[in-house]
C-alpha cells in the first residue's frame, strides 16, 4: 500500500516539476482550467444560439396565431390548426407508431399553449363579464381534455383503440370550440370596449408567446 502512494507520489512530483504548492486537486483544476473554459465558452455560443433558435421558433409560431387579429380570431385560428392535427393522426395507420407518437406530443404542446391563453386571460374575462357559468364549464372540459392526452399518451400506439379514441377526442375538441366561437366569445367580445378588447388580444398574445 504504502509503495503505491509513494509511486503514485513521485509520478505526481514528476510531471509537477517539482513545485510543491500546487497539489492534487488544485494540478487537476489548473490543468482543467483552460479545457473548461474553452468548453464554457463553446458551451455559451451554443446557449445563444440556442436561445436565438428557441425565440425565432416563438416568434414564428405565435406569429402565425398572432397575424389572425384579435383574440377571437387568434384562437378560432388556433382551433382549426388543432383539427388540422387530429386530421394527420386519423389517416396513420396501426403500423405508424412513431408518427402517432409524434403527433400527439404536437397535439399536445398545441392544446397546452391554447388553454394557458384561455385560462389565464380569456376566462378570467368572462368571469369579470358575469360570464362565470361558462367560463367554468369551458374550463373543466378543459379538465377533460387533459384526461384524453393521458388517456392516448399511456395506449399503446398500435392499439385499435387508438384512433376510436382519437375520433371521440376530436368531437369533444370540435363541440367545445363550437362553443367557444358561436356563443361565448361573440357575447365577451360584444361586451368589450375596444381598449378593453385590444387589451384581451395583447394579454393573449402575451401568453401564448411565452408557451410557444
Ligand atoms: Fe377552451
Ligand atoms: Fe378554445
């Protein structure tokens, strides 16, 4: 034991040029030093690079919702882009495991981002209209909604349950957007003074930014 400190003593003082100061952790850290921080610093360019990824894909995505106009049309153009997605995953077959994999994790990112503008904007909105009854029910199918994405996020991608599910689903989505854009928003936005209402579609925006 004691021959293998020693060894690996002398090894040290030997590419340590016989400096007795700078030992151990501190040889490995001084060594380290320069590595590190070329590593830090590719490690940061790659940060900004990958912000500067992460906000143009926010830009673009909220964009797209953003270009649609006010809050009512910003999210009945989120709803019909949603369908679109239900559309993709009824035409994959048992077999596409993958690509039914893949689509719900877009369904998913889509309805999340869709109810946290809801949620936090547009319910509250109504709430403050005395519009509480239907912000409530819209809110718990919202519940609901979540269940399903559990439901097809746990079932095995090959299942012939999957696309009945899927097709439930999609009439659940339909009828509550039915809902949202013939009835709910015309009646808020009718109550809305147009600062109150370009207000509404700031704070959506807002939201729907920080979620994209
Ligand atoms: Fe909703
Ligand atoms: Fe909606």
């Amino acid at each position: 034991m004691a021959t293998t400190t020693s060894d690996r003593s002398s090894s040290r003082k030997g590419r340590k040029d016989g400096s007795r100061g700078n030992r151990g952790s501190g040889q490995r850290s001084a060594f380290n030093w320069g590595s590190t921080g070329s590593w830090l610093g590719a490690a940061a360019a790659g940060a900004v690079i990958a912000v500067g990824a992460n906000l143009a894909r926010k830009l673009a995505m909220q964009g797209m919702s953003a270009s649609a106009g006010d809050w009512d049309a910003v999210l009945a153009f989120e709803h019909e882009q949603t369908l679109m997605i239900f559309d993709k995953i009824l035409e994959t077959e048992d077999s596409q495991t993958t690509k039914r994999a893949m689509l719900i994790k877009k369904l998913t990112h889509a309805l999340d981002k869709h109810a946290h503008e809801e949620e936090h904007v547009v319910y509250p909105a109504l709430r403050a209209a005395n519009e509480a009854h239907d912000a409530d029910l819209l809110e718990g199918e919202h519940g609901y909604v979540k269940t399903f994405l559990f439901e097809l996020n746990e079932m095995e991608k090959s299942s012939p349950d999957f696309l009945p599910k899927v097709r439930m689903f999609r009439e659940m989505i339909e009828r509550h957007a039915k809902m949202e854009e013939e009835e709910v928003f015309p009646r808020l936005k009718e109550s809305l003074t147009q600062e109150q209402n370009d207000h509404i579609t700031s704070l959506v925006n807002k939201e729907g930014f920080m979620m994209a």
